[in-house]
C-alpha cells in the first residue's frame, strides 16, 4: 500500500517537473521576448538589456528554470505587469472565487447526477431511463458557451428572471451564481449521470442482487443495502477525475458571464501577454489537476477492497 | 482512418442504420457536412460583403432582399456565414482529429505491442500531457505560436493524442493476446503487418466510437476557442466567433449569437448520437466496446 502510494506520488512529482519545464520553455526560451511583454513594446533596446541584466535573464537557460523553479516552490511568483502587483496578491481570492462556484457546482451537479443515474439504471429500459440518457446525452453535447447563450436568452432576455452577468460589483449575491452554476452543472451533470447509470445498471445485472431478489428482499433495500455501495465506486472516482474538466468549462464560463475568478485571470493575463501571471496560472491549473488525480486514486482504493493491495485501477491512472 | 471506417461500414451498414440514434446523428451532422461542401450555391449571400446592419431575422433589407436569419453588426448575413462557417469547422475540425488519431494510433499500436520501456516512455509522455487541463493547453499554445488554422490542429493533436494512445495502447494490449497474433508471430510476420493487418482491425469498432467523440470535443474545442476570441482569424466565418462578436449585443439582437449556437450544437450534438447509437449496435452484435 505505502510503496503504491509513493510510486504514485513519485510518477506525480515527474510529470509535473515536465510539465513546469514545458510551461517555462515556451513562455521564457526567448529572454528577448519576455522583456519586451514585461517592459512593453515602446521600451527601449538598452532598457530591455538592463532589465534582463538586472534579472538574471542572461544566465543559462537550465539556471534560470531551477531558479524559477525555486522561486515557484517558495512562492515568489513574480509581478503581473498587466495588475500591477505581486501575483501572489491577485491569484488567491480569484482561486476562492472559483472556489465558490466549482463547489457549488460539484454538489448541485453531483447529488443530481447521482439521483438521476440511480433512479435510471434501476430500471434499465424504462421511461425514467430513456429520459435521463437523452436528456444526458443533450445536454453534455452541447457546448458550455451555447448552453450559457441559450439559458441566457430564456431567464435573461425572455423572461427577465436573473442577471446576465455576474460580475459580483456590489458585493457577492447568490442570484448571480444561478446561471453560471446552472451552465457548469448542465454540462457535467449528464456525463455523471450516464456513469452513475451504467454503473448502476451493471449492478442490479449481477448475481448478488439477483440472489437478493429470489430471497424476497424489498426494492429499496436491494437498491440502497446490495446495489448502491457498488455502484458508486465508479461516479466517485469519476467526480474527482472530472474536476480538470471542470476547469476548463469554469474558464468559458467565467468569461461569458464576466465571473471575477481564476478562468477569467488567466484569460485576461493570456490574452495581454502577462508572462509571470500565465505561469502562475499554468502551474496552479496543474497542481489542481495532480491533486485531484492523486485523492481520486486514493478514493478508489478505498472503495474498492480488491485494489487495496497491489494492481493499478484501471479508472485512475494520473 | 477512412479505409477502417469504410470497411466496418461496409459490413454493418444494415444494422447500424435500423437505429434511431445513427440516422438522427448523422442527419445532424449530414446537414453540416452539406452545407460545408456546397456552401458557394446554397449560401444566399457572400459571407464577408457588408449589406444591411442589424436586420432581425425573416426581414427585408433596404433593397428588398430577404434575410432568412437577420444580419450582424457589420450587415453580413448570418445564414451565409453560418454556411460558410460549416466549413471551418468541417475542415479543421476533421483535419485536427484525424492528425491527433495517426499520431495515438501509431504511438498506441507501439507501447502496446512492444511494451517494455517503449511503452514506459510512451505512458510517462501521455500521463505528462493529460495532467494539463485541456483548454488551459489550448490558450498557452495559441497564445504562444498564434492563432491559425494549423496551430488548431498542432494543438488539439498536442492534448487528445494522449487520450487516443491509451485506448490504443489497451486495446492492443488485449489484442495482442490472442491466438492468431501469436500465429501471426510464429509465422514470422513483420511487427508493422502484424500491427496493422491483425491487430487494428479488430480495434476498429471501439475506435470508430471514440472517432466520433473526439470530432465532438474538437468541434466543441474550435467553437470555444472562437468564442474566446483565440480562432481563425478573423474574417474567416466561424460559429464560435459569430457568438464572440455578437455577445455585446446580445441582449438587443439575440439572433446574432443564437444562430450560431444551434449550429454548433446540432453538429457537437449529432457526433454523441451517432458515437451512441454506433456502440449500442455493436454491443448488441456482441462484440466492439
């Protein structure tokens, strides 16, 4: 279990070094570059040349990444020339931002998800069933910025029930949450579902359950005593593994209903060429991705007695 | 790609169009693929020539020439953009999954077949790229090198190779395993014959699936990368740019961003039917997936 566990950790810790290379490579090879988006593109030849004297930018190449890479671990993350202030400074209460609304997100989609999954595959070929996979189907097909138009024109433009934006200007409101988390939810909501499902499905199919049946024990407790327990090992797993998704629509979304969060920081530094931002970003989307895999690959073990020895689960793998 | 695709077809055509969930899918994406391939005769306009600004949809302009589904800020018409914009998306997106599938077909074929430290080397690179979220990925790639068609393409196969490898690498693994590879081998058939003769055609069904999957998510990927304003450049009509330009005017003129949304979705939607309804009738022909 401890040698899985730090082999696991090891193979973490690799990948991510690689990727901190890659994400340093591309922003930082060039040191011309990287003066002028810090300078700007008036500076002058002899400003930029003091400036990557006077940091160190005409060390090796292989120096300066250690030394970036040192600056990263103690947190010395560097200025953002398109804020004005230490990245530190800005890149937290962003991250609690979409903090908020990746929670919200993750218990409104995940107890929906669930219950629709559950209630689907107890009954494999009813009506319930071949509603909630269309239904899945629709809405994880669609993507998150054209959901967002089209709930947008419905409670928005149509009906006039919520805000547009949620820009959160006076201070945080509930109301402003709605739309967003509804998007996010839409979209992962459904793949859950049809995890949840399938899962579900394949355990009302097996022969404990089937033995529960012949001995005269009630639905409920067939689903919730026999079923439930098993089914759930896979949407688990799965919910954690789905968090780098997550990111990804959060950033979509973030920017359509202008939500002052961690997508829309690394949109805006992306987009002004904010070098020291978008490494930060980088590297904080890439911990939070590791990390997930890593408590999702534990859950897994723990849920499933068979993998708590050796073997590798075949749904977790970082 | 296209000769596995035909050969499967060929031999599941029966089956696989008694499904309701194929033939709604790939009327959905038929539709698209159409407009994408006569747009110049069906478009009723030229996509990028200024008309009449601002026209709501199944009005007539100024000139008394008809706008089906209204025009932009700029006056162009959006049904013809929306026709035009089939192709973009048709081109690159087909472009970029097929480049993305050699590239995981061949890497997959080989960690799974030789495993040992090709394969260890080959897991270690996918495991590296796929702890980057996707679309973080996409805006550092096309942030670094500029947004263009071809750099869509090196990106999307950058981020979904790693995704194709594994099902590859697994289904190999499996394949490999049986009898008639071991035949195939004793026989003393070159690795690349065995590879491809033998063991890629019993992988296509799963395959076929997660084809029609991936073109939805690089579909998904090209229109988010548009909405972002990260796309084709501009003025190459493109759904997702169609709903970034129009998003500041939304709330007075929804027909702007409206349209190109059903686009993108019918075509994102009618790719998951018809991966759907093709695993289903596999499945109950008792083999694929």
């Amino acid at each position: 279990m401890l040698a899985a566990v730090l082999k696991k950790l090891a193979e973490v810790v690799g990948a991510m070094l690689v990727v901190s290379f890659i994400v340093f490579l591309v922003l930082e090879a060039n040191v011309e570059d990287v003066a002028v988006k810090v300078l700007g593109a008036y500076s002058a030849p002899d400003q930029r040349a003091a400036w990557l004297e006077a940091n160190g930018y005409l060390d090796p190449f292989l120096v300066r990444y250690v030394r970036w890479l040192w600056d990263f671990v103690t947190l010395d993350w560097g200025q953002s020339t398109l804020f004005r202030v230490p990245v530190t400074e800005i890149l937290p209460q962003r991250l609690a931002m979409t903090g908020i609304l990746a929670g919200v997100t993750l218990v409104v989609s995940t107890v929906l998800s669930l219950v629709l999954g559950i209630l689907a595959g107890m009954n494999e070929g009813s009506i319930t069933d071949r509603t909630v996979s269309f239904v899945s189907v629709l809405t994880t097909s669609i993507p998150e910025f054209a959901t967002a138009v089209f709930l947008s024109a419905i409670f928005v433009f149509w009906l006039g029930w919520l805000p547009g934006a949620s820009t959160m200007i006076s201070g945080f409101t509930a109301r402003e949450l709605v739309l967003p988390v509804a998007v996010l939810t839409l979209y992962s909501a459904g793949y859950l579902a049809r995890i949840t499902r399938a899962s579900m499905v394949e355990a009302m199919r097996s022969p404990y359950v089937r033995t529960a049946l012949m001995k005269g024990a009630s639905t409920s407790r067939i689903v919730l005593q026999h079923a439930l327990r098993n089914a759930l090992i896979a949407p688990v797993t799965v919910i954690m593994l789905h968090i780098p998704w997550l990111l990804s629509g959060v950033i979509v979304v973030e920017v359509f209903f202008a939500y002052k969060g961690f997508g829309t920081l690394l949109y805006e530094a992306a987009l002004n060429s904010d070098v020291f931002l978008i490494e930060a970003c980088a590297m904080v989307s890439v911990v939070v991705v590791v990390a997930t895999q890593l408590i999702s690959d534990g859950l897994y073990r723990l849920l499933n007695p068979r993998l708590r020895v050796s073997a590798k689960p075949a749904g977790a793998t970082a | 790609m296209t000769a596995i695709e035909t050969r499967k077809a060929g031999f599941r055509v029966p089956a696989v169009l008694k499904s309701p969930t194929v033939v709604i899918g790939a009327v959905f994406v038929g539709i698209w693929v159409f407009a994408a391939l006569f747009a110049p005769w069906i478009a009723p306009y030229d996509p990028l020539q200024s008309r009449a600004p601002l026209q709501l949809p199944m009005t007539r302009g100024p000139d008394g020439s008809l706008y089906l589904l209204g025009t932009d800020l700029l006056g162009r018409d959006i049904l013809s953009r929306l026709l035009y914009g089939a192709r973009a998306v048709v081109l690159w997106a087909g472009l970029a999954t097929a480049t993305a599938f050699t590239v995981g077909l061949a890497m997959g074929l080989v960690a799974g077949f030789y495993k040992g430290w090709v394969d260890k080397v080959l897991s270690f690179i996918a495991n590296v790229i796929l702890s980057f979220p996707v679309l973080v990925l996409y805006i550092l790639v096309i942030v670094t090198f500029g947004a263009s068609g071809l750099n869509i393409v090196l990106a999307v196969t950058f981020a979904s190779a790693p995704g194709i490898f594994r099902i590859v690498r697994a289904l190999t693994i499996d394949i490999a395993a049986q009898d008639y590879v071991a035949a195939a081998i004793v026989q003393g058939e070159s690795p690349w014959r065995i590879m491809v003769v033998e063991i890629l055609p019993n992988a296509a069904g799963p395959l076929v699936v997660d084809a029609c999957l991936r073109l939805g998510y690089t579909t998904i990927t090209i229109g988010v990368l548009g909405f972002l304003g990260l796309g084709l450049p501009p003025p190459t009509p493109d759904w997702g740019s169609m709903v970034n330009d129009g998003r500041p005017m939304a709330i007075a003129f929804p027909h702007m961003v409206i349209f190109p949304c059903i686009a993108i979705s019918m075509m994102t939607l009618g790719l998951s039917l018809l991966a759907d309804g093709i695993r289903e009738v596999s499945l109950k022909q008792g083999r694929g997936s």
